[in-house]
C-alpha cells in the first residue's frame, strides 16, 4: 500500500451517471491483482472520508489506471466535476483480490457482475483472458441507459446481458443467466461474482458446493485499511467472529462470510 497524488488525465461519461476516470502515477506499479481498490480523498475540504472505488483496468506500460463510478452521493458527484490535470490523493492498491491460480488455459469461467460491480470484472477478464481460459460474463443493469463496456468485455469472451425492464438483452436477471449459461457449460472452473448482496447470494445458492466461487462484497468504508471495523460481516462459521471487508476482502471466498 502506498499514498500518491495521481493525477487525472480524462474523465468520460460512459453511460448514465456512470463514469471511467483514468489516473496517472507511480502507484500503479504496485497494482497487481484484480478486485483490489484504491482509496480517493475527493478534494473538498468538508468530504473527510475517502471513497473506495475498485479498479477497473490497469495498464502497467502507461502507468495509468481506469475507475468506474456511479455519481450518486456528494463526494462522487464532486469527483465527477473535476477537470483533467487535477491531482487527487489516492491510496492503495488496498484489499484481497480475486484469485486466478487454479484457472489454466480452456477452462469456463463465470463472471458476474451487477451495475457498479460490473467494473472490476474488466481486469479479471484481462487477466483470465492472459491465461487462455474461455470467459463468460453474465452482467445485469437496470436498463440500456446503464450498461457499459460491452465491446470491452465482448472482446475478451462470451458476454450475456440482463435489463430489468428488458430494454436491452435478456429480460430478467443474473441468475436467469447463469441458469442459461449452466445448460451449455454445466461445469465451470471457477465463479467470479461483484454485486449487490442479492446477486451474490443467488451465485451461492446456484453453486453450494463448487469449491472456487469468490464474491467480491460492495461495503460502506471508512478508513480501508482495516484499523476503524466500519466495514465488518459476519463470519459463517462462526458468526461471532467479524471479517472486515476492506483488508480480508473485498473478495472472499463462498461460505466464508454471511453475506
């Protein structure tokens, strides 16, 4: 982990509300594993808490990384205002990321992704698609207006789309996809999935005992080092016992957590 003033060198509007902020500096040298995030200090002297936003695409050759982000709450809406050549505090990369070592070349992979958990996912598939294996992304949105990357992700493997009011793709949901995609490839390698804590658990309860299934969880953060416990869940073996999402996630591995 380390603490840099990147600086911002575009900022795009890629669907509604939804923006792809590309970031330069020596930090990214240090970004190695997919899933992990960075942590913004968004430069308004009233916003203390930085925000922590996964990392969508990193490219080591130009020292610049891409984050996705949805502009909703007051510090993202100000990070969607910022003008390129702004420098902006960022620290990590922070938390556990997915793991890709048992996945080798011709393996079915699943990747599913829902809204804003859809943007990890991009550099997973990089990395997967490295490796050779045959991706196949399951994402959802709530309609057409909020999709995003879709010849990126194309280009990488199969991708399978879902809208809620069926406005563009399938109609239905993630777990309508897996079902779908289950029919052809009844037994993938490994399940990767980011989302909200619906989608992950339809991804546990479609695959109870498939020994790798990781679920990257969506929590409020605080300090993202794991030192305030803002961001801690149950433990699923022992419920009494809390994981803190930040440093022993994002990604934790199927049945480690109550989600």
């Amino acid at each position: 982990m380390k603490q840099e003033m990147m600086v911002m060198t575009k900022q795009v509007e890629i669907a509604e509300n939804i923006f792809e902020l590309t970031l330069q500096g020596k930090l990214v040298q240090e970004m190695n594993q997919p899933g992990q995030f960075i942590h913004i200090r968004v430069p308004r002297s009233d916003l203390l808490l930085r925000r922590p936003i996964s990392l969508a695409n990193i490219s080591k050759e130009n020292e610049t990384c891409q984050i996705i982000y949805r502009a909703e709450g007051e510090g993202t809406k100000v990070l969607s205002q910022l003008e390129e050549g702004t420098k902006i505090d960022c620290l990590g990369p922070l938390g556990n990321g997915f793991n890709i070592e048992e996945v080798v070349e011709n393996d079915v992979v699943f990747l599913v992704g829902g809204g804003i958990g859809v943007p990890p996912l991009y550099e997973l598939g990089k990395k997967l698609a490295e490796k050779k294996a045959k991706i196949i992304f399951m994402h959802g949105f709530a309609n057409k207006n909020a999709i995003f990357y879709e010849k990126e992700f194309s280009d990488l493997g199969v991708l399978m789309l879902a809208t809620d009011d069926g406005s563009y793709g399938y109609k239905g949901h993630t777990g309508d996809l897996m079902n779908k995609a289950l029919k052809v490839h009844p037994n993938p390698k490994a399940i990767y999935a980011c989302g909200p804590s619906g989608l992950l658990k339809s991804v546990e309860m479609t695959f109870p005992n498939h020994p790798h299934v990781y679920l990257s969880m969506e929590e409020r953060m605080a300090c993202g080092i794991g030192a305030c416990y803002a961001c801690v869940c149950p433990s699923k073996k022992d419920p009494t016992v809390n994981k803190k999402v930040c440093d022993e996630g994002p990604v934790f591995k199927s049945g480690e957590v109550i989600i």
